[in-house]
C-alpha cells in the first residue's frame, strides 16, 4: 500500500472514481448498513483485519447496525493513495 501523497486534483479525480464515499473535509467518508449488529460487528472485523495488515488504520464508529467510516492520512493531514487503496479493499468485502 503506498503513502504517496497527493494533489487536490488527483484527490478529486480518486474520489470520483469510489461510487459511495465522499471527500468530506480532509477525509474519505462512507456510511455503511446491515441487516444487524452482528452483521455491522462481523463486517467491523474484516476491515480491522485489512487495516492492520495495511497499517493505516480508520477513524469509525457503530451504532447497532449502522458503521460510519472516515480514512485520511494524518502525516499528511489529507487523504493519500494509502485511503483509497483502503476504500477499495473495504467496497471489496
């Protein structure tokens, strides 16, 4: 996973291209649902497993079956490749 960062132009042109996230502020945003917690929980714990094996880690929460997710690179206080590499995987699962 590269930490390349980025230009707004090549940010804008990423973001265009990932169907349900959005760029808000400096961050890639997308809110997913479930049928229930455990199917939130479950799916929580793929995406841990691609963060960790990533080491790029997101900014989330859950609330029974609803999981907000928020990727930005803070060394960069922006979003990097190392984002939408992470946004892909997650679209995968």
């Amino acid at each position: 996973m590269s930490n390349e960062q980025l230009t707004d132009p090549e940010i804008n042109e990423q973001a265009t291209q990932l169907a349900h996230w959005e760029l808000q502020g400096e961050m890639l945003y997308r809110q997913f649902f479930f049928k229930d917690f455990i199917a939130a929980f479950e799916f929580m714990t793929k995406v841990a497993a691609l963060a960790e094996q990533a080491n790029h880690h997101p900014n989330w929460s859950n609330v029974y079956n609803k999981v907000d997710i928020a990727l930005t690179t803070h060394e960069f206080n922006s979003v990097s490749q190392r984002d939408f590499d992470l946004a892909k995987k997650i679209d995968q699962l």
